[in-house]
C-alpha cells in the first residue's frame, strides 16, 4: 500500500530521538483499533466549520483553532516489525482524510489517530509522488462529524497563515507565520515552524481556510518551508458532506 507503523496508545505528545528523512519511526508499539467506527463524534459539527469560515476574520486565530482542531489528526504507517513512520493529516469530507505521500510511503497498514484510539486507512483514492504534488487522499474507516473548509482563492506573498500539525509528536501544535512565495510544483513558501511529524497537515488562511498542505522545510526549527497549494489536489470528486 504506502508506508508506516502501529503507534503506542502512549506516543501522543511525546517527543522522540529517532528521526528519519520520512518522518518518526518508533519500536514495540501496538495500535489500538476501535471497533465502534460507525459512531460519530459530538465535537465540532461540519456546519460550525462552514460559519466559522464564513465569519472570516471575524474570528481570532485562537477561536478558529478551537473549530478545527477536531478535523485534524497524527497519521501513521506500519513499516514493518517494531518500525512506523508518522505525520500529520485533516478531513476534507466523511471518512476522507489526506496526508503526504511521503509520510506513508511503503506503509503495509496505515492508520489515523483520534484521541486515544486507532483507524484504519483503508482505501487510497488518490495520490501523488513527493517529486511531484506529494499527496494522498484516502478513506479511513472513522465517520468524522467535521471536515475543514478549502479556500476558493489563491493566497498571495505576504498574507498570513497558520498551521495545524504534531511536531516531534506534539499533537495538534499551532503555528503561524506569512506567505514568503511561490516555487515549483505548486509549493507555497512560508515561514511558519514545520518540523518532524507536521508534514501532512492544514496550512492555513485567516478565515480558517485550508490553503495548502504543509509539506517540507530546510531543517528544524528553520523559517524556510513549504507546503503544496491545494488547489492542485483533484479533491471536489472526493469531498462528501
């Protein structure tokens, strides 16, 4: 399939010393699966999302975090025996989720934490080389009850963003920072912190819109980093509400 391994129930917010080019890898880890995947969450509902979009800048970056934060997840990808590779991912629809594909690349099983408790990845829909737009679009076999808005508009130099990712393991960590260019292959530099285990999460607008996923950077800590323009990704045919 693509590339991870099973995570310990215990690894959320922790920091770990064994850092590949890919991402995390760790050892003698289980996954937990939940078995009740058909039930939804009573977090933040699709329709918050949609007004908290709407109401643009309305809202502080505090507020909108607080809205999307339940649509954004820590992915992993089983390797092999006692070996994974984690990063970040967010929903764009029902059961739709959406990573790079470097973060799982050569996975024989992947999955997505919510909480505590493990989902199965179980059907890639769409995916890109890191050479190229390095995406994948799947569907997980968690029925999230929110997904994050996309922007409809292309951001320019100078507008400021944040993002959602898990750094180092650190879930769910906010940063900010500006747009700083364009590059090649629909990347959007930023200067926003993205470090180990970010790669694969939201970038996004001041309306709490998703612009782009964060994708890559020029070393940690470093203010040189990139994400892919989500306008590139074909995700309207995947998107269900």
């Amino acid at each position: 399939m693509l590339s991870c391994k099973r995570p310990d129930r215990n690894s959320q917010n922790t920091t770990g010393n064994s850092v590949t080019h890919r991402e995390y890898r760790g050892a003698n880890t289980e996954v937990r699966q939940n078995s009740t995947s058909s039930e939804k969450p009573t977090q933040t509902s699709q329709n918050s999302i949609k007004s908290s979009s709407r109401e643009g800048k309305g809202k502080s970056v505090s507020e909108l975090f607080k809205v999307l934060n339940p649509a954004v997840f820590r992915v992993y990808g089983v390797l092999g025996e006692d070996e994974y590779s984690s990063g970040s991912g967010f929903f764009i629809g029902e059961g739709i989720g959406v990573t790079n594909y470097h973060v799982l690349a050569d996975s024989q099983e992947a999955y997505i934490q919510i909480g505590e408790d493990f989902y199965e990845i179980t059907n890639v829909l769409s995916k890109s080389y890191p050479g190229n737009l390095d995406y994948v679009i799947f569907e997980t076999d968690y029925k999230n009850n929110s997904s994050l808005p996309i922007s409809n508009r292309n951001p320019q130099v100078g507008e400021d963003i944040f993002a959602i990712g898990s750094p180092k393991g650190l879930s769910n960590s906010l940063t900010k920072g500006t747009i700083s260019g364009f590059r090649e292959n629909k990347r959007i530099q930023i200067d926003a912190t993205i470090d180990h285990g970010s790669s694969g999460g939201p970038l996004f607008n001041m309306k709490g819109e998703v612009i782009g996923i964060t994708t890559s950077g020029m070393g940690t800590g470093s203010e040189l980093n990139f994400a892919v323009d989500i306008q590139a990704l074909p995700f309207e045919k995947y998107i269900r509400y």
